[in-house]
C-alpha cells in the first residue's frame, strides 16, 4: 500500500532534517517516511475532543498539508477536552482558532480551513484533494457522510469515536477491508442513544482516541505497521482496557458490496430519519416559558424530570418528581393519565425516549416534551439556573 | 447454561449502571432475549418492530461478530460473554 506516489516526494531542507530527527532515527520512517509526511494531505473532520490532538499530533509530526473542516464556534464548555482551542478562543470559529494554533507549532503546515458544514453538496468537492480523513464528528449523519464519501473517492477513513468514558477506533479502508457500514449498516433513529452534550465525556478520553487516530494516519503515510484496517479497538478509560474485535467486510454491504446499492452521496438528513417507525406520532413539546405560564395558572401536571440523581444536582428543577430514563416502563403505573404529563432532562433529547418508552408501554395520557430542557428553562425563565 | 452479557455505557442507563448481567440462554438470541425481559426499557433499543436486532448493535461472542457466525442462533457454552457493541458517534461537540 503506497498513499503518496513516489513522484510527489522532495528533499528535506537541513531546517527539517534537524526538526524530524527523531523520526528520521527510526527505521520505520526515516527520510522516505518523511518526505512522505510532508508531501502527504490530510483531511480532519471536525475539530473538537478528537479532531484537536489529531490536528497537533498531525501538525508536530509533519504533515505536509493539514484540512481542517467545522462550522462551529469555540464554546466555554468545550474548553475541558478541545485542547487546540483557548479561552481567548471563545467565541471564535474553531477552524480559525485550530489554524492559528497549528501554524505556532509548525509554521511548515500549509492549512486549509474549511470553515462550513460538511454535506452531501460539498463533501465529495471538499474531501477529493485529500490522501486520508481522519473522522472527528459528533453525529451519526456525518459519519454516515464521511464514510460514504471515502469509499466513493477511494480514501481510507481513520475513525474515532467516543462516550463518556469509552472510545472506538478503526481505520475504515474499502480497498483493503471492511468500511463503516460494513460494521453499522445503518445510523439508530434520531436521538436513540445521546449525544456527547447529554451523555458528558471524561475530557482525556478523546485525548487518547483521537492521538490512536493521528498514530493511524502516520502509519498509512508512511506506509508500516499493523493498522487498524479489519479491527474495531475498543477502550475503557475508566477500567483502563483495550479490546480488539474482528470486523468483517461484508459482502451484502450496501456502499462496498459486491452489489451496492448506494452509488452516490444521499441526503443524510432524511435517511437518519427514515429508522423511525412511520406510523409514529410526533411529539408534542411545550416551550419553557409555556410551562412557567401553566404552573402560575395553578394547572395540575405531573413534571417528570428523567436525569438521573448526579445530574439533577448540578440544576435543580423546582417541583419535579424524579424517575430516571431507564424506570420509564417499570414504573409506567405511577403515571395518572388524567393528567399532561411533562418530561424534562438536559436539551430535551432523552426526555423524548422516556415518551417513546412510555408509549411502548401503552400509556395513553397526554405526554410533553419541555423544549431545550432544563437549559431552556434556566436560559429564559430562571436565570439564577446553571445552564450546563 | 450461564451466560454473561457486557453493557457499554450508552445502554447502562437501562441496567440500573450495571456493566454486566449473567443470564441463562443456549444461543445468542435467547440469552439476549432473557436480558431484555430483564430490563423491559432496553427491549426498543436492542430490537427493531420485526425482532431482529437493530443494525446500530453488533453482538460480539470472543473478538467475532455473531453476524460472522451464525448470527442469534449463535451456539454458546457455559460462561460464555456477549458483548453488546453500539455504534457510538461523540467525538466533537455540536450546539444542539
């Protein structure tokens, strides 16, 4: 496997020489690895927890030309893991900020900054110019889209992914072996498992996923090692252990089968949507300053916030009765169905599940979903509230 | 025969925190079945309306996908693990 034909490598300048050295000491790299590194183009999706040791790992070892995609804007809160980003970056997009970190650790890196979304429209014009993505998203729909994209253009996918205290990682390479969906043929419905913003992250764990990614990315440029094309690497931060599992390709996958059946990009908005049972109805939600309104009217309802006990304490919701997401349907029998109903947890994502939960069950009172959540309610009815 | 199925952290908020549940079962699909029963709020996510397995949840015996053997007729010995493995998808941090 050779990434960066030989006809795109140059000497190394004294200056780099004396820079690399600690690569060029190593058989394994060396001069011709090097050169490869510098000729090399690498595409980082996303600068977040794992795209911000990817881009300084990627940025320090050389790499010639570095891509840096978000549309993001650095926030107080992503401060704890997004380690390329400062607090005078607050406010500021991230792949402005990401640039001007990347070109003080080495002005040698050419950076491009693609400061949008990355989409169906644009990826394929985006990613073409690149020899590897390394995948730093947060959603199952640019996965999906990254992944897509790379088999179309023949690109191998270094992915990472992370939850809370554990972390995937693989290197999706469809000429080589198995492609994302080969593993996960397709995305869970909306909002079916939280997001990192509901879920919280130890802030080390993307530190470690994403530095396995930037670990994957040299190996594919230089062209050694075992990668990790064919394994999944599970890690368990809080139990501090590594897991390897076989991933087969699969031969009936729907981008790199044998017979696929997706031959362009699609809209991956609408197909993350279509694993929702179409006979659902939709949910009804109600705002922050709705249910204020309500609750000074003295209107019964029955409150229901669904985090569980570590987290109401960082935000308490005043008169809310407690039944954590996973008692929904065990505890279906405390619900009055003469009564509205409304549920509440960080953003208002899993407060939606504990409906759909309680739905399943047969539960025919009228159900609510509170807008935002709690966030919401500190944001424009409570301000003494932590939004978090 | 005993069986022990490994909870990632995404779907512990269905076991009450628990990482690892021992259940009974002869093959990959009862014993999944039997953790289900024991924890009803996990049943929709483990399974689509037709009671296959979501396409969102491999199912590991060892470092091998059950898909790669013989799926939820997957023949298991006593003491054997089950390792649910969820497509996770966190990584940067989106202003939902």
């Amino acid at each position: 496997m050779n990434l960066i034909d030989d006809s795109r490598l140059a000497d190394l300048s004294n200056d780099e020489i004396s820079r690399y050295s600690r690569h060029l000491l190593l058989p394994e790299i060396g001069i011709d690895g090097q050169k490869r590194l510098r000729a090399a183009r690498v595409l980082i999706v996303g600068t977040g927890g794992l795209g911000a040791p990817l881009a300084l790992y990627l940025a320090a070892a050389g790499v010639g030309t570095l891509g840096v995609v978000d549309f993001d804007f650095v926030e107080a809160s992503n401060l704890q893991r997004q380690i390329i980003h400062g607090t005078k970056d607050i406010d500021r997009p991230k792949t402005a900020s990401a640039r001007d970190r990347i070109r003080g650790l080495n002005p040698g890196v050419n950076v491009i900054a693609h400061n949008t979304r990355l989409t169906a429209e644009n990826a394929l014009d985006i990613m073409k110019d690149y020899d590897v993505v390394a995948d730093g998203t947060d959603n199952y729909q640019t996965r999906y889209l990254v992944n897509d994209a790379c088999v179309l253009l023949g690109i191998p996918n270094v992915y990472g992914s992370i939850y809370q205290f554990e972390g995937q990682a693989s290197v999706f390479y469809a000429k080589e072996g198995p492609c994302y969906r080969c593993l996960y043929p397709s995305p869970p419905p909306p909002g079916l498992v939280p997001s990192c913003a509901e879920g919280g992250v130890v802030g080390v764990l993307p530190g470690i996923v994403g530095t396995i990614q930037a670990c994957e990315v040299i190996k594919l440029i230089v062209g050694g090692g075992d990668g990790l094309i064919g394994r999944l690497l599970l890690f368990d931060a809080w139990r501090m252990k590594f897991r390897e599992l076989r991933i087969e390709k699969d031969p009936l996958c729907p981008i790199c089968g044998a017979e696929p059946s997706i031959r362009e990009l699609i809209d991956y908005e609408q197909f993350c949507g279509i694993s929702l049972p179409s006979d659902e109805a939709p949910i009804e939600t109600i705002t922050a300053t709705e249910l204020k309104k309500r609750i000074d009217c003295g209107d019964e309802l029955q409150i229901i916030d669904i985090r569980e006990p570590h987290e109401r304490a960082i935000a308490k919701f005043p008169g809310a009765k407690p039944i954590p997401l996973g008692q929904m349907a065990r505890r279906v029998d405390e619900f009055d169905p003469e009564i509205d109903a409304v549920f509440l947890c960080k953003i208002g994502q899993r407060s939606i599940f504990a409906i759909r939960a309680l739905r399943d069950v047969g539960y025919k009172g009228r159900l609510l979903n509170l807008k935002d959540g709690v966030n919401a309610w500190a944001r424009d009815v409570d301000s003494d509230l932590p939004q978090y | 025969m005993s069986v022990t199925i490994q909870i990632p952290t995404a779907l512990r908020v269905f076991t009450d925190r628990r990482a690892d549940v021992l259940v009974e079962g002869t093959t990959a699909g009862e014993a999944i079945s039997a953790f289900a029963d024991l924890y009803p709020d996990i049943r929709t996510h483990l399974y689509e309306d037709s009671g296959a397995l979501r396409s969102f949840i491999n199912v590991y015996l060892g470092d091998a996908n059950i898909k790669n053997l013989s799926g939820l007729d997957t023949k298991l010995k006593d003491g054997d693990t089950l390792m649910l493995v969820p497509a996770i998808a966190g990584g940067a941090e989106s202003s939902e």
